[in-house]
C-alpha cells in the first residue's frame, strides 16, 4: 500500500462499543482477523496469529 487509501465503515452495535486500538503516528496496524473481529463487535485484542502445530511423530 502507498498510505494513502481511507476506509469508511459504520456498523450498528445493540449494545456497547467498538474497542478500538491504540493510533500511533497516525496509523492503526490491525491484522485482517482483527480487522474482521473489530467489525464484528467482538475483542480483537483476543484474535492471536495462528500457532503452527507440529505433526505427530509416527512410531518406527
């Protein structure tokens, strides 16, 4: 991206509030499952990067 793209989004809540990230240097990083948790009303403090689960080892 060049930093200059603007998004507009507006969604009803029926109860609450956003809980929006902290802005820094003007800029807010979200990843996109935070962005789509954030959206959806829920805490996209609580989306994590997924961890990568090792295969099971197969007895010789």
């Amino acid at each position: 991206m060049d930093g200059t793209t603007v998004c507009l989004f507006a969604k009803r809540l029926e109860t609450g509030s956003f809980c929006w990230p902290n802005v820094q240097d003007g800029i807010i990083r979200l990843t996109v499952a935070q962005l789509s948790a954030l959206l959806e009303g829920l805490d996209w403090k609580r989306v994590h990067a997924a961890r990568e689960t090792p295969s099971p080892i197969q007895p010789s």
